[in-house]
C-alpha cells in the first residue's frame, strides 16, 4: 500500500516538474520573440525556412481545402439558414463560426500534424545525435538560434494562412449563397463588413498567432526533453501531439466562451 502512494507522488512530483519546465521554455521562447539577438543572420535563414515549410509548401493543397470546404461547407451553412428562415443571420453565421472559429480550429489540427510533428522529430533527432552538445559548446544560445525564429515563423505562417483560407472559403462558399437567396457579391462583402467587431478581429488575430506558438513550441519541448534514445521519440512525440490537440481543444472552447460573453 504505501509503495503505490509513493508511485503516486512519484509520478505527480514527475509531471508538475514537466509542466514547470514546459512553461520556462515557453516564457523563454516567447521573451526572446522581443530579442533583437534572435534575429541573427544564421537565425534569420532558419526562420526563412520553417516559413516556406509550414506555408508555402503547401499552398497548392491548402487552397485546394479552401475551395473544398468553402463550396461544402459554406454551402450546408447556406442550405440550413433557408431551410429555417435566417437569412438575416448568415453574415453573422459565416464572420463569427466560419471565420473566427472554424478556420483557426481546424487550421491548428492540420498544421499540427504537418509542421507540428516535423519540428518535433527534427529536434528529437538533433537530441539524440548530441547536436544541442555541439552548439552549447560553442556557446551558441540553442533557443535563440533554433526555437525562437521557429515560432516566430509559426506564428507568421499560421495567421497569414489563416487570413488566406478565410478569404478562399468565403468566396468559394459565394456561389451557393448567389444560387440560394440570389444576393450579388457587392451586397455580400458589405453585409459582412458590417458584422465583423473589434472583438471578432482581435480573438481571430490572437487565437491564430497563439496556436501559431503552440504547435512550434509544444513538440520542440518534448523533443528537447528525449534521453537520448532514438527509440523515445515515438513515444515522446505521441505524449506531445495528445497535448498539443488538449491545448487546441482548451482555446476553441476558452474562444467560445468569449464569443458568448
């Protein structure tokens, strides 16, 4: 009995000093965003290329999924609000669920298993073959060099693509909102110009910048944290994705909550 309470405290003393560590490595991160020595020629050049990597690489399936779900789903948003008589409340439909609240969201879950998981391994991978030794003997700041441009271009690249799959998805979904109830595309951008608040503005901004960080930050921490092995990154970057999908989860839901306020 006393050897499984002591598993117990064990295993939670474990997980409040991961959680500890994970939020200095992330306060870390986020400080050195404002640190003009994180902008190095040699750190410039790896924030360059996470930037083509998690953005323009796949801009050509992305406006794909754009058109995709902006005819699919913009199109059951359309059937329904006919269906039951709210015409009058489709621009508030599309700018605060569609916009603000689907794009991000489902945004995150893609971009996670893309460029979330990529930068994990590729960190896990630098662990295990002592390259963070390397640099720190040369006495190069590894969060400077390697994890701030990181996030800085996660950030960039998740609310540039976030504003880019808002803009195709609303006018792919245009052409069932001109078959159904025949309004000309002049009085649609108006009509949602004058639903769209600050308030709107500012949880999609921050939301997408915030799950920008995350998805960079959450995997690149668990791959710091590898022993070595190149048999824990499996394992590791599994534990990593779960959290990152819990922390996505938690911001729609603390979004949503918002949005009703």
């Amino acid at each position: 009995m006393l050897k499984f309470f002591e598993n117990i405290g064990n295993f939670v003393f474990i997980y409040i000093a991961y959680i500890v560590n994970f939020y200095k490595f992330s306060v870390i991160c986020f400080l050195n965003i404002f640190n003009p020595k994180s902008y190095n020629p040699a750190s410039r050049k790896i924030l360059i290329e996470q930037i083509f990597y998690t953005s323009l690489e796949i801009l050509p399936i992305f406006i794909f999924l754009a058109m995709i779900f902006g005819v699919v789903f913009m199109g059951f948003v359309v059937d329904l609000s006919v269906k039951y008589s709210m015409q009058d409340y489709l621009s508030n439909i599309i700018v605060k669920f569609i916009v603000v609240e689907f794009v991000p969201f489902f945004m995150a879950l893609y971009i996670s298993l893309r460029t979330g998981l990529r930068v994990g391994i590729k960190t896990s991978i630098m662990n295990v073959n002592s390259e963070f030794k390397t640099l720190d003997a040369y006495k190069i700041d590894i969060v400077n060099y390697l994890f701030t441009p990181r996030v800085v271009a996660g950030m960039i690249s998740f609310l540039s693509l976030a504003i880019l799959f808002s803009v195709i998805m609303v006018l792919s979904g245009y052409i069932f909102i001109f078959f159904s109830i025949n309004m000309d595309f002049t009085r649609f951008i108006t009509s949602l110009t004058e639903v769209v608040t600050i308030k709107d503005i500012l949880i999609f901004v921050l939301k997408s910048l915030f799950f920008g960080f995350l998805i960079i930050v959450i995997p690149s921490f668990a791959g710091v944290k590898i022993k070595a092995r190149y048999i824990e990154i499996p394992v590791a970057m599994s534990k990593a994705m779960v959290g990152l999908f819990a922390s996505i989860f938690l911001m729609e839901v603390i979004s949503l909550s918002v949005q009703l306020i």
